[in-house]
C-alpha cells in the first residue's frame, strides 16, 4: 500500500505539471510579509531544581516570500519561504540563544513549499505542515483563543518539567506534526457545502531539501495523514468542526507504528468565541517494552473580541497513559490568560499570564527524586506584521 500511496502522489504531480497550459499574461509575482515579535517575559517556579533565568528577553521573527503566478486557464501557482530570525549557529557551543530550551540550533528556513490550486482543490509539495495538522490547528482550544504570546510554542521557553514527568509540553505544540516540516506532498478538496477533506504523505519527518536521509539516523518514515473539516453558520453564529489522523513507521527494527488523532471545534456568536479539542497519541512498544507513552490531551478556550482589544482565557491538561507505572498518569496542567490591543495598522501589544502545573503519576517515585514543579509567568511584548 505504501508503494501505492508513493506513485500516486508522484504520478498525479507530474500529470498536473504537464498539463499546464501557458502563463498569463503578467508572469509571476513576489512579495514580502512576515512579523517582529519582541518580548520580555518574567517568572517564578516554586521548585529549586528548575534552573532557568528570571527575566527573559526575546523575539520570534519570520520573513516571508510570497511567489504567485496564474495560468491562462485560471489555475494558480503560489511558493512561499518562511525565513527564521533570531537563529546563530554559534548558540549550540556556547549554551545560549535558541538552546537554552531544545538543545539544538533553529532550522533557518521555517518552511518552503509550492501549492497547485484550481476548482480541482489545492495540491501542496515542500517542507509544511502535514494535511491532518493544517486542517485542525485553528480547531484546537488553545489555538482558537490565541489571543497573546503564543502559548503552545512559548509557555516551555518559561517552565522547566520535571525530569521525571513524561507528559511534556511538546504534546501540546506538536499534535498532529508528525513529520516536522519534513517534505511531504498533500491535496486538500474543494469546499463542498463547507465540507473539506486533506489527505498527505511524507517520505519521512527529516528529508532535505536535495532529497537525501543521514544512513545513521533513526528517523520516522511512510507518514500518512488524514484531516476533515466542516464550517457553517446559522444566523448570526458561526461554527468549524473537525479531526484528524496520521501514522507513520519508525525506522528501528521491532519498533511499532505510531499513530495519533484529533477531534475538535470552535463556536462564536457576535463577540464570544468557545473552542475545545480532545487528541490522543497512542502508546508504543519495542519487544514489550514500553517506547514512547501514549498521550491524551484536553484543550478549552474562549475569546473575546471587544474593539481593538481582544482577550482569552484558555486551559489544557496532557497525561501521559502507559502500561509502564513509573509514567502512566505524569500530567501538565496549564492555564493562560491573554489580552491584545491593536495599536495601529499591523501593530499591537500583547499581555499573557500563564500558570503551569506539572505532576510525577508515578506511585513510588525514587527517594529524593525531583517529581513536581508549578509556578506563574508573565509576557508583554509589540508585534509588528508586514
């Protein structure tokens, strides 16, 4: 099947290329887009073991490159760059800049990729994100109500998880990525009654650009994904539902298959929006033993908009669930409050207060064994979008 899958995608990529009548008149097109987030951020931990900085200063940067072109029978050709800023390759060595939480240096390109689109749907190929996460991202409770800082990315910059808690807080900011940015090629349908379906498949979650895979490295191979959607209105509300499913293949002897779902939804009504979402990643087992901890995630939110100031309030609990004790029921609890206010076109300043929960499930925890840590922190900062 997955040979199947694999010519299939080839096949229809290089049909609808060759199909391709002339260019209209014109020729492509290229603009420039992106956004300067600077922030300062304050925090407290209640344990000692949590070693990180009081005060913290930073920024999240991207610049874009936006390629367009349209065909003379309307078909419409579009390539975008996401360019990182902030990232110094110098980081790694000396322990600072961007790894000071992930241990590695930021990729810097974000993501590359070209998108086919006509009243056939739309055809994606390059480094993006997978079909199922692209269609249930916006259907998250966390993200729906993303009114600050973004939460899902940032509230790990801010607390430090015990070593002995397994469910971290990249269960929340990875759901349904299985293939980080990895190349992949998807097809999303057109809109039928607001009713929308996106299948994808990635060779793997570490390709280059030049379509080459270190030997040595283990990685996660033949990812397939699945996302549907529905968005409607009935008077003055307004609705999205939806879900997604994705599996892949590590590739280590004896290693099962990993799979993960998510199901979701978002309601507004005049200046309130509510949004919840449940997803589960499923345990793994390398001969018996227990290889990665399943995970099940709860997110709600609810957004308000009141002018040029927005606000939000969001919460979301991750438990891991494993047939091994010592990391079935590890859990983070996190809680954020968020206001935005529009300052000028493209400009706007942003507060969010987070407080975080993390808990060792484990019964019998070694003596002495660093098995909790909880603590608030604070966000401002002005972003700016070109």
């Amino acid at each position: 099947m997955n040979n199947t899958l694999k010519l299939t995608a080839v096949s229809s990529a290089a049909l609808m290329i060759a199909a391709a009548p002339a260019m209209a008149q014109g020729g492509p097109t290229l603009k420039l887009g992106g956004f300067y987030d600077q922030k300062m951020s304050v925090q407290y931990q209640d344990s000692a073991a949590a070693v990180q900085s009081d005060v913290d200063v930073r920024s999240d940067v991207e610049v874009y490159f936006v390629g367009a072109a349209t065909l003379d029978n309307g078909i419409k050709i579009g390539t975008r760059v996401e360019l990182e800023g902030g990232t110094n390759d110098e980081a790694e060595i000396s322990g600072g800049g961007n790894t000071v939480n992930s241990g590695k240096v930021f990729d810097q390109i974000d993501e590359a990729f070209m998108t086919i689109s006509g009243s056939f749907g739309s055809v994606k190929l390059g480094m993006s994100d997978t079909a199922a996460k692209s269609m249930t991202t916006g259907l998250q409770g966390m993200w729906a109500s993303n009114v600050g800082e973004n939460a899902t990315f940032n509230f790990s910059k801010l607390f430090v998880a015990p070593s002995t808690v397994n469910s971290k807080g990249a269960g929340i900011a990875n759901q349904m990525d299985m293939n980080g940015d990895g190349e992949q090629i998807s097809y999303t349908t057109p809109s039928f009654g607001g009713f929308q379906v996106a299948v994808g498949y990635a060779q793997n979650n570490i390709e280059t650009f030049d379509g080459l895979t270190p030997a040595t490295k283990q990685w996660e191979g033949d990812i397939f994904d699945i996302g549907v959607r529905y968005t409607g209105k009935f008077d003055d509300m307004s609705f999205k539902i939806g879900g997604g499913y994705g599996r892949s293949n590590p590739q280590t002897a004896g290693s099962e298959d990993n799979a993960m779902w998510i199901t979701g939804g978002s309601v507004r009504v005049g200046a309130f929006q509510v949004a919840a979402s449940y997803s589960k990643r499923l345990e793994t087992k390398k001969a018996g033993v227990t290889e990665t901890q399943g995970r099940d995630n709860i997110e709600l939110g609810l957004r308000a908009f009141m002018g040029p100031t927005q606000y939000s309030i969001a919460y979301t609990h991750s438990e891991a669930s494993s047939t091994a004790s010592t990391v079935d029921g590890d859990n983070l609890s996190l809680v954020v409050l968020a206001m935005r206010r529009t300052l000028g076109k493209g400009v706007s300043w942003h507060n969010t207060l987070y407080y975080a929960d993390f808990e060792d499930g484990d019964s019998a925890p070694a003596a002495g064994a660093w098995t909790s840590n909880n603590g608030f922190a604070f966000t401002t900062g002005i972003n700016l979008t070109f």
